[in-house]
C-alpha cells in the first residue's frame, strides 16, 4: 500500500520536500517548544498585539544562547569594560557643566512637579499646567530683576556722577598727597596705563561679555529643560522604574515615589521660609527707611534659599546699606536680622523642614558642607534633598538586609 502523503504518527514535526528530501515543519512553534512571534499555538495567525511601552515586542526573534566562556572572551570583555569605563570618565569629565545644568533642571521638574499635579486635579489639562506653572516662574523671575537692576544702575551712575568730585577731595587732602608723592602712585598709575595693560582689559571686557552670554545662555537651557522634564515627567519616571527587575519594581517604585515627594517638598519648604524672609526684610526696610527695600527683600529671599550660610550672605547685605545709609540704621538692620535668624532657625525652620525631609541636623551641615565643595551653589541647594533620598534608601534597604544577614 502507498504512504505517499500519509503523515507519521508521532512525527507531525516532519514533512517531505518536492525533492524527496524531509525538512521541518513550519508550525507555530520553535525549536525551544516556544510559539514563533505573531503566530499562535492554534496554528492560526492572529492579530498582531502591540506591546506595552517598555516590553520587548517579540517581533525580532527569540535570543539564543549566551557565548562560552573562554579565556580570550573573559579577557576581551575585561579590557573592553577598562576602555568603556574611562571613555565614560572622560565623557563625564568633558560635559561636566552640562550634566550640572541637566540636574538643577531636573531638580527644578520635581519641586515644580506638585503644583502641575494640583493644576491637574483641578481639570487643567497637562500642557496648560506646563505652561502655567512656567510662566509663573517666569513672571517671579522677572520682577526680581526689575527690582534689583534699577538700584543697580542708579547707583553707578551716582557714584560716575560723583568720582571726580571724589579724586578733587583726595588731591586736597595733605596725607593722601603725601603716600601719593612717597609711593610714586602718579608713576604707577601711567606704567601701568600702557598698550599692553590696555590689550588685557580689553581682553577683561571681551571675558565679562562671554560670561554675560553664557549665563543667559545657561539659564536658558535649564529653562527649556526644566519644562520638557515637567512634560515629560511621568514618562521619565516610569521609564526610570522599568530599568528595575520585575520582582522589585514595586517596592523601587514605592521608595521612588517617596524620595520624589520629600525633594518636592523640600522645594515648598524652602520657598515658603524664603519667602517670609523677604517679606520680613521689606517690612523691615520700609520701617528705617532703607532705599530700595523691595530689591532688598529680593535680595534676602533669594539668598535665603542657599542653605545654611544664606541667610547669613542676605543679613550682611541689607546691613551694609544700613550702614552706608546711616549708622544707627545699620546696627538696627544687625540687631534686625540677628534676631530674626533666630526665630527662624530655632521655630520656623524646624517646623517646616522636619515634616517636609526629616533630615538630621549634622547630616545637613556636612552635606551643605560637600555640596559646596563639589558644585558650589548648586551643591548647597541639593545636599538636603540628597540626604533625605540617602537617608530614607539606608533605612528601608540598607539597614533591613543587614539585619537579616
């Protein structure tokens, strides 16, 4: 009997070619027993289903087996991971600047992140939070300047105004012509008005302007990217969450979470004490009679926001227009803000800070401390934060697997 085209029990996986040759089947599955991407086990050619945003698609075949371990590929891989860590290094160390322009941008996105959120709970739909919260920002941004520029100008164009006046004063003093004639200061003054002392303070100018630029052009780029952050925050974080395995996800991402909503309301804190510290301070200087007290009340707020010596670079400010204004106003501005810091750092500072980071006291002085040291200003304004994320990682993840060893 013929068993042309009759099929072998038991062996449905074989099927035989026009040549007379066998070759496997072509059904849904693969050689690991796995159904073939964009098949089913029921032999039937489904609809394809996209997969989620960070899931594999499946579309790209199944990863084979992992190389052999041998010496040359150890070794390979070895010096391969050497060269791939120091171009690392020298990438870091070359785009140092930018990475500190992307993370005050990034710490900006999550301080600024609660009020899009708020905005949302209100029916506002994300873009428009976006652009509301940045504008407001924006608007607080400006007003400081307005206030702060025209002191500044104002002053410099009285004290212009009034320098030859100053230098007729000094000639008619007799000690001033004394150290003048002794010190040969006239001979100075013109060795060093020459073309090449002039070429360096043209040189001076050149410098001052690239700074002007690239300052504008920093603050730019953390503007534009603070706002793509906050538009894009949900996603980066979920992307950020991905990165963990499965099996710990949750708990990184109930961890994360937290550490994201002490950072932001670190922001709300530190804000709120600036704030009132302007406040104060223009109460204060409309009280003596200061020029300009709501470019001073700026001036304290902004520099309050610096953690730990900030307060500190605002009271010494304001009092040294006091003492330039008059003598008793300037000790009433030191006993003003000596007072004030008190209240401050004793009632209104642990109050807010503790419920916001719960952040011990001599952890934040070091870490102020090493911010500085590491970013500057930058630095300082981040180490609470970062020691609130570093203290709450050691005290739920940490301290618990040492426990259990």
């Amino acid at each position: 009997m013929s068993q042309e085209g009759s099929a072998v029990p038991g062996d449905e996986a074989a099927a035989v070619h026009p040549t007379g040759e066998a070759e496997p089947a072509r059904d849904a599955t693969t050689a690991a027993g796995e159904p073939r991407s964009g098949t089913d086990t029921s032999g039937e050619r489904p609809t394809d289903v996209e997969p989620g945003e960070f899931e594999p698609s499946g579309r790209f075949g199944v990863p084979g087996r992992p190389l052999r371990r041998s010496a040359f590929l150890v070794g390979f891989t070895g010096a391969l991971g050497v060269l791939l860590a120091y171009a690392l290094f020298l990438g870091i160390r070359n785009a140092a600047g930018i990475l500190v322009l992307v993370v005050i941008a990034l710490f900006l996105a999550v301080g600024l992140h609660p009020a899009v959120v708020r905005l949302r709970k209100w029916g506002v739909p994300r873009g428009l939070a976006v652009a509301v919260v940045t504008l407001t920002v924006l608007l607080l941004i400006v007003a400081g300047l307005l206030a702060l520029v025209p002191p500044v100008v104002t002053q410099s164009g009285q004290f212009i105004q009034q320098l030859p006046g100053y230098v007729e004063e000094l000639r008619r003093n007799p000690t001033v012509n004394d150290l003048v004639i002794r010190y040969d200061v006239m001979e100075r003054v013109q060795a060093a008005a020459n073309a090449d002392n002039v070429g360096r303070a043209l040189g001076g100018v050149l410098g001052g302007a690239q700074l002007i630029f690239g300052t504008i052009f920093r603050l730019l780029t953390v503007l534009v990217l603070t706002i793509y952050f906050l538009a894009y925050f949900d996603k980066l974080r979920e992307l950020g969450y991905a990165l963990a395995p499965r099996s710990r996800r949750e708990r990184v991402r109930l961890i994360g979470d937290e550490i994201l909503t002490r950072v932001g309301a670190y922001m709300v804190g530190a804000l709120a004490i600036a704030v009132l510290a302007g406040v104060s301070t223009f109460v204060f200087a409309l009280a003596v009679g200061l020029a300009y007290p709501f470019a001073l009340a700026v001036v304290v707020a902004v520099t309050d926001l610096i953690p730990q010596i900030g307060a500190t670079l605002g009271a010494v400010v304001v009092t040294l227009v006091g003492l330039a204004t008059d003598l008793p106003v300037g000790i009433a501005c030191l006993v003003f803000f000596v007072l004030y810091q008190q209240v401050e750092n004793y009632l209104i500072y642990p109050k807010i800070m503790r419920r916001a980071v719960a952040v011990n006291e001599v952890a934040a002085l070091l870490a102020a401390l090493l911010g500085v040291a590491l970013l500057g200003v930058v630095g300082a304004l981040i180490a609470i934060p970062t020691v609130a994320a570093l203290q709450l990682i050691l005290r739920e993840v940490v301290l618990p697997r040492q426990d259990a060893r």
